[in-house]
C-alpha cells in the first residue's frame, strides 16, 4: 500500500496529552479485564520490592484495585491472559494468541530450540503432571537461582515461545506450564494468519495503547525491526500526523476523535509501565529523562533502586525510590523536577495515599535523608494533610 500524508497536524502539548489520554483515561478502565484488553500488553518483572510490575501497571489504571484484586482476576476461570515474550515477557490477552503466530514461527527456528528428545521429555512430563512449575522439570543437579537460565529453563521458554506451552495461571508468584491445547480455548488456538496480517493488526493495538506515535515507538511496543513497522504502518488503521521535532508520525483515529481529559489524579508510574517504557519517547513527550537502575550496582544510582517517576497534570514531576517495608509504604528517596508548581507536595501525597491503598500499606514514611530538607519538609506536611 503506498504511504499517506499526514492530514492533521498536532502540537507537541497535544501530542502529551493524547499519549497520556491514551495509556491512563481520565476515568480509568472498570476491571482489570477491561485495562489489558487496552493495553494488549502489560509487562512482567521479577522485582517485588514495592510489588510486581503488573500489578502496579494495572493498578494504576482500575480505580480501586489491589494487587490482591489484580492477581484474583489474572488467575480466574476460565483464562484472561498468558504470559509471551511480547514487550519482553507480558501479560496478554488470550483473545490475542492468533497475532504472534508471527513469533511462534520464528521461534520454532531459534538455534536454543530444543532437540526432539529434550522437547519430547519436556512434554511428556508435562501432559502427565501439567499445569507446573518451573522447578519441577528442572532435575536435581540444575540450578535454578536468580537470573540463570539452564537448560530446562531455555527449553521451556523456547516452546512457550513456540506456542507449545503456555502458561496462564501463577501459583505464589510461579508460573504453571501447561499444554497449549489444555490452556488457550479452540477458538483462539491458531497459527493461521500470515505475519503481516498479525503485525498489521498489532500495531493498530500499539496505536491505541500510544495514541500518537513514531514508527520507532510502534516498533519497540511490540519489539519488532523499525523498518519492518514503517513498511506496514500504511496498511494499519493508524493516520499519519504531523508533531514538530518527530520524525513521522502516526495516530489512533479514536484518539484524534475525542479531546482528551487530563488525568484527573495524580499517579506513581510503575518503571515497567507502558506509558514509560521507551525512553526517546519519554524525552520526547515530557523532557523527562527516564532511567531503570534496579539493575546497576547501589554506588552507580542516581535515584535509587525501584524509582517511579511521579505524573500529574500532565507532566511527570517527580520521582521516588519506593518499597513496602511491612505495613508501610517507604519513600527512600524522593525529588521533584525543576518548576513543579506549587502543587507539586499535594500531589505527590495524593499518589502515595492511592499507592499505599493499592499495595495493601496502612501507612506512609519518608526513610532516613531521603531527600533535601526543605522539600521533605513541603513533602511530609503535605502527606500530614492527605493522611
């Protein structure tokens, strides 16, 4: 299909507030249901120092949900989602399994593919025991500790990768692998579609989650070549835009539609959210440097260790080194960006008052130096007021 001419042109301030429109509504999303079928993907992450990185994502965007209630609807009857290597290892939705086919091609190529004798074993083991966890296919010389991948680990992963196995449930934090024909209903079940019919209609999803967008951020969405997405984009429901200082530029026509609301409340992000993720794009959207630190020894960070950039009004203001120790919601460092306003205390009481609820803390408490004196100050008067 040949390409299109931008027929809208949008200022960088529209820009902010459709991407924002996009990824948290004004409102909200009603269920934990209802906010992956939006996002198509949630990331997931290892890392529970203030909780789990979808359980924040999600959180943040159903009004009143917990993490208890987030986990209640992930591991209801029958499936809402299953976990694939889409953003990197993401929640998605069951109804979207036909649109990676385009993956599960690929991966059934990988040289880390298993050989037939470990695929076969893996399976057998699995259709007698399955749904299970890692560690029990694991035998009892591997090891299993951290971040190391051995050979079963690898093998399983490639045919989840592979479509072969899925998994949709957890039991205490654990995935359960099972057959992909005992998880994924019939309906969905299919490797049908061609890859440019799978990528055609991810990126329409990307495009709704983004609501404006380059190619480069549509491409990191769904992790996928950038000139693979140029090349498809004019065959997507997105529309060409222009936005001063982007490169070209595509939007939801949803989103053009309606004049977005301001997020009406002031939220923690967590640092694996969707609206955060690329980090050109976060520069690019609020001149808010971005960085994810959890993983850099304690002398090399700037901000800390699990650091949620803090958003209202509009704009990400702010930044805190979070985790729940106990009953309690613990600030281990906290700033503000250069001309915050003077609403900037309130709303980042606000935040926490709502993220303390969500990840089930009765109280709220600022560590020891964890910021300068005057803002911990503003800061915890401020909290006084909300608590």
């Amino acid at each position: 299909m040949t390409s299109r001419a931008p027929a809208t042109e949008l200022s960088r301030d529209e820009a902010r507030h459709i991407a924002i429109a996009a990824a948290l509504p004004a409102d909200g999303f009603p269920t934990v249901t209802a906010a992956l079928a939006h996002l198509h993907i949630v990331q997931l992450d290892g890392i529970s120092t203030l909780a789990r990185a979808h359980q924040l994502t999600l959180t943040a965007r159903v009004p009143g949900a917990t993490t208890a209630t987030v986990d209640a609807s992930l591991n209801s009857t029958p499936a809402t989602a299953f976990d694939y290597p889409a953003h990197a290892l993401s929640l998605v939705p069951i109804a979207d399994w036909p649109l990676w086919a385009f993956r599960r091609r690929a991966s059934r190529k990988r040289p880390q593919y298993p050989a037939p004798q470990v695929r076969k074993a893996l399976l057998d083991q699995i259709t007698r025991e399955g749904p299970i966890p890692i560690r029990r296919l694991r035998g009892d010389t591997e090891s299993g500790a951290g971040w190391h991948w051995g050979p079963t680990k690898t093998a399983v992963e490639m045919l989840l990768w592979a479509g072969e196995l899925a998994s949709t449930r957890r039991n205490a934090g654990r995935r359960l692998f099972d057959l992909a024909e005992r998880r994924i209903p019939a309906e969905h079940l299919t490797d049908q579609k061609s890859d440019d019919a799978c990528l055609s209609q991810l990126l329409g999803h990307a495009g709704q989650a983004l609501g404006v967008a380059t190619a480069d951020d549509l491409a990191d969405y769904l992790r996928i070549p950038t000139p693979v997405t140029a090349r498809l984009l004019p065959a997507t429901r997105l529309t060409p835009v222009r936005v001063p200082g982007w490169e070209p530029a595509w939007a939801d026509p949803d989103a053009l539609a309606r004049m977005p609301q301001p997020r009406r409340d002031p939220v923690f992000l967590g640092p694996f959210d969707n609206l955060i993720w690329h980090r050109p794009r976060v520069q690019r959207l609020f001149g808010f440097t971005q960085v994810l630190e959890a993983y850099k020894p304690a002398a090399r960070r700037q901000h800390g260790y699990y650091v949620c950039p803090l958003l209202a009004d509009g704009r990400l203001i702010g930044r805190a080194d979070l985790a729940r120790r106990g009953e309690t919601l613990t600030i281990l460092q906290a700033g503000l960006e250069p001309g915050p306003g003077p609403d900037a205390p309130h709303h980042f009481a606000h935040a926490c008052r709502t993220l303390a609820a969500a990840t089930g803390r009765s109280h709220i408490a600022f560590g020891t130096d964890a910021t300068d004196p005057a803002t911990a100050a503003a800061l915890e008067s401020a909290l006084d007021d909300v608590l």
